[in-house]
C-alpha cells in the first residue's frame, strides 16, 4: 500500500490523503484512487505526491475509499513503507501481525536506529532507483514489489506467521 498525501491547514503542514494504491505480490495494481480531502487543500506537494487540482475534480470521497481500502486489505499481510502514515490518513488500523513494514524492521534501519528513507533501501538492497521527481504510487510499487520477496527470502523481512 502507498498513499499520496497533501498539505491542508493554514500553512499546509497537515497531511490529508490525496491518493491511494493498491498493488498484488506481482506488482499490479488492484486499486488505485484520488481521493478528495476533507479540507481545503493549502499545499498539492506536486513535485514530491504528483497530485494535481485536476486529479480531484472527480475524486472518490474519503469515506468511500476508507470502506474499499478497509475491505481489501482485511485478512490480508500489509506490506509498505511507514505504514502508519498510510493507515493514519485513511482513519484506518491493520493488525501488527499482518504487517510488513521496511520502516520499522530494524535490521533496515540506520547506525542510529532510525528508519531509513525508502529511496536509499530501494537503491542500496534492491538496485532500484524510485522518488527521483515526483512521486507515482502505482510505479513505486511496482518497481520494488516484484523484488520484494527477495528482500524476504534474503530474511531482511521474516514473514512471520500469524
């Protein structure tokens, strides 16, 4: 899962979900919506989301997209990166169990114990480079989802059962 937020609030510092996507272990995407905020939007962030006013004009109200989200994923392993911003824009909570976050799994992490940006992780493990420009939710899924498993098989992100 990758979300695509936008800047809303007086100096548009808040993040509010501008679009969502949904790939399969095979890098295809099995949803992909815009997403019309709930408030004003101060800030596009164009050159990092690839949002656009024109991509909202006939976007899917937030509730709407919550419920699909909320219904594809049940059951399923969730598998991102900061994840917690993706469900948190969406007003939605996975369980811990079912989800594979590269931000959170320590050995990723930097010498200090910090989450490592998804570009660098890309790069460095998978020989992949993604968020030169603006950001594409669909390609950015892509180009690291088929390589994904081997981040797992190398044991980088044990699956663990659940």
């Amino acid at each position: 899962m990758d979300c695509e937020m936008v800047g809303v609030g007086s100096d548009g510092s808040r993040n509010a979900l501008a679009r969502v996507t949904l790939v399969n272990a095979w890098g295809n995407a099995i949803y992909d919506e815009y997403v019309r905020p709930l408030e004003v939007v101060s800030d596009f962030r164009s050159n990092i989301s690839g949002v656009r006013a024109h991509h909202l004009n006939k976007a899917k109200d937030l509730w709407s997209v919550q419920k699909e989200v909320s219904e594809l994923i049940k059951g399923r392993i969730l598998v991102g990166h900061a994840l917690q911003n993706d469900l948190k824009v969406l007003f939605l909570s996975h369980p811990k169990k079912d989800i594979r976050d590269t931000s959170a799994y320590k050995p990723l992490r930097s010498k200090e114990g910090r989450p490592r940006a998804l570009r660098h992780l890309a790069a460095e493990i998978l020989g992949v480079k993604i968020q030169q420009k603006e950001h594409c939710s669909i390609f950015k899924k892509k180009s690291i989802c088929n390589n994904h498993f081997d981040l797992f098989k190398m044991n980088l992100l044990p699956i663990i059962s659940g």
